[in-house]
C-alpha cells in the first residue's frame, strides 16, 4: 500500500490539519497544518442515481446554518477504512448466513481497493471481534466459512465496540457496514448510546437489513428503524432486501457509491469549542440530492486522541 495515499487521523477523528492539497503518486493528499473539516459526500439525482463529475463550486456547506468557503475539494476515490459487522445471532442460521459470507467475500476480494483497509466484528448477543484492521482487504476472504449461527442480536452493543478501532485507522475517510436481519434483542446499549459512540466519529454507516420470511430460523423480528436512524445522521443508508441472496448486489451498491463520493473540506468557525455543530451539504442544482454526516462535535485540540493502537494485519496477498 502506498503511504503517499494516506490521510492520517492527526488530530481527532473529525478533524483534519491540513495546509493544502499535493499531487502525490496521481492522488491529492492532505497536509498537516490548518485545521479543517472534512465531510465526505454522496450526491444523487431524484431518482437516486449517482451523480458524478461534479467541481467545487457545484456543491455548498453550511455550519449551523451558514454557508462556510470549500477550503479543500476531491471527487478521486479516497482510500477508505471500514468495519464490517456480521450478525451471526440464531436468526442468521443456514442459508442467511452463507449467503453473508458469500457476500463479505466478494466485496473483500473484488470490490474493495488494494488500498483500502477494513476489520470484520461478528455479533450476537456479544460483540467479537474476529479482524483487526487488515491491508489489503482481501486479508478477510473465507473468515466466516466455520462460523455458526446462534444467540440472540446486540447490534448497538457492536456499534460501541467498533467505534475505538476508527481511532487507529490509517485513512482519514471511514465507515461501518452493518449486515444483520433482525432488530436488537440483546444489547447492554441503548439506541443512543449508539448514536452518542457514533457523533465523536466522522464515519458513514451502511446497513443492509434482510427481510426475507424465515426458513429454520429459531427467532426473527424485522425492524429497520433504529437503523435507519443511525444510517442517516452518518450519510449513509440502510438498504432491506428481500432475500438474502440479494447481499452481493446490496454490498455492490455501497461499493459503487464509495468510488463516486465527494471529499470536501472546510476551516470551522468555531473551532474546539467542545459543542456540537450541524452540518448540512447542498448541491447548488435543486435537483440533486446530497448525503453527508448531519454534524460533529468540535473536540478541544488538549482533548484529542493521537493516532495510536493495534497495527494493521498486513496479508501476503497482493494489493489490486
């Protein structure tokens, strides 16, 4: 993996020190100096097709409510660092589960850049998690074939536990995938505690929520809402599907849309004054929509975390 490519997590997790923007081995990067906002973007059409190619001045960012100067802008795919959380609760039992770790492994092995990085955290009523951050992502490939499904499903309790691991990421760009067909029957958290784990983060969720009717499935309760929650203040989305063999083209979407997103970065007006602020990314044509993180809290610079942690597990395959 080229270091040239990377966008190191300096300062906090929401935040980036930078001074401006060098080509670097074809790829811009950001350089430590001025403080900055950084909001990855997805911009659609109404009818939710990606709209790509588009330049600084097409889109605007609002703090609070007031329109704040684009500092830095990028539409070139970022090197992004993701979690992948799998249920493995008894409801995933059987072909639910294969059809997972079919998924997971196309999305590992085909669809993630050799650049990237990713960790896997399977859960039930308990997190665990089974992947550090590896790099390449191929790493994970065949990590689920003698994973069994049973217990019951904690998924705020595995948002809480991933949010550590962002803070020993490589790439400033990151976010969480959530596959799972139930709604949470066994966390020692709560919705918000997930939301609050999640708001001193910059990273996008996705989750994928199969809805299909179940087979040998021992229990099953289908509720997409507090997902949708925790999805949409992120920028990202939670998709149901109908059968879980609709996982690969589920994780081929989010793949699709995290080649086409928008880096765009911005000084604050308000900078470490420990408070939440809102974030709001518009695209200047009214026809378009736009799909960034809803806000952050401006962490005191004394209060910010270095980068430091468990390593990346380099693997012996080669990048793409």
């Amino acid at each position: 993996m080229a270091t040239d490519r990377r966008w190191w997590p300096v300062a906090a997790p929401l935040t980036l020190l930078v001074a401006g923007l060098v080509h670097l081995a074809g790829a811009q990067v950001f350089r430590a100096d001025v403080e900055l906002v950084q909001v990855s973007a997805t911009v659609t059409d109404k009818a939710g097709r990606l709209v790509t190619g588009l330049g600084r001045d097409d889109l605007a960012v609002y703090e609070d409510g007031v329109e704040q100067p684009i500092a830095l802008f990028s539409k070139e795919r970022m090197p992004a660092s993701l979690g992948i959380l799998v249920d493995i609760s008894d409801s995933m039992f059987g072909q639910r589960l294969a059809d997972a770790a079919r998924a997971v492994d196309r999305f590992v092995l085909d669809l993630l850049d050799g650049g990237d990085e990713a960790f896997l955290l399977l859960f039930n009523h308990e997190p665990r998690i089974l992947a550090r951050w590896t790099s390449p992502p191929r790493g994970l490939a065949n990590r689920l074939a003698d994973v069994h499904a049973f217990g019951g499903t904690a998924i705020y309790d595995a948002i809480v536990t991933s949010v550590p691991l962002l803070a020993s990421r490589r790439h400033q760009r990151c976010g969480l995938v959530v596959i799972s067909d139930g709604a949470d029957t066994a966390s020692d958290h709560s919705l918000q505690d997930a939301l609050r784990a999640l708001g001193g983060t910059d990273a996008f969720v996705y989750a994928i929520a199969i809805n299909d009717q179940p087979g040998v499935a021992i229990a099953r309760q289908f509720s997409p809402e507090a997902l949708n929650e925790i999805t949409g203040v992120s920028g990202g989305y939670t998709e149901p599907i109908n059968h879980s063999s609709d996982l690969v083209a589920a994780t081929e979407r989010i793949a699709t849309e995290l080649n086409h997103q928008y880096t765009l970065a911005y000084r604050p007006p308000h900078p470490g004054d420990g408070q939440y602020h809102t974030i709001r990314v518009r695209a200047r044509n009214g026809e378009y929509v736009v799909r960034a993180r809803r806000g952050y809290v401006a962490t005191p610079r004394a209060r910010r975390p270095t980068s430091s942690g468990p390593p990346t597990e380099t693997t012996g395959h080669p990048g793409r």
